[in-house]
C-alpha cells in the first residue's frame, strides 16, 4: 500500500484497529478534527461509536472480558457537599 504526503500516514505500528475497521472510521476523521471538545464527545457518542459497534456486531465480534467496564474507586467526600 502506498502513502502519499502527509494526508495518507503509514498506519502507527501500535494500532489497535484493524484496516477494515479504520475504513469504518475514516469517514469521521475530518469532522473529528473541526470539532471542540464537546462537539467531539457528541460525535463519538452519536456517530463514531455506534458504526463501529455496528459494524463489529455485523462481524460477529463480541467483546471479551478484558473489553469489559473499567472500575474506579470513588472518594465519598467529594460526593457530599456539606
């Protein structure tokens, strides 16, 4: 494959996506980088991530306990506000 300038970079070598799946969010990727950070929280919730769990799930691909929720511990006096 072959990569011209700098609007096609080489794929980093530590990519967790596969090439078909980056084909899936590429189409993103311009609208991504015009955003604020809001609208990139809005457009991750409402576009990004639901094509490539679309997409994932058309695959067959299912998630595997290491995908699963990260759990935090949280201070309970920050919570209250006395």
């Amino acid at each position: 494959m072959s990569y011209k300038g700098n609007s096609q970079k080489p794929p980093r070598k530590d990519c967790a996506y596969s090439e078909q799946e980056m084909d899936q969010l590429r189409p993103f990727k311009a609208d991504y980088e015009k955003a604020s950070q809001a609208e990139r929280v809005i457009l991750m919730k409402t576009r990004i991530l639901p094509t490539i769990f679309n997409y994932w799930t058309a695959q067959g691909k299912r998630p595997t306990a290491q995908a699963g929720p990260v759990k935090a511990q949280v201070n309970e006096n920050a919570l209250s506000r006395n």
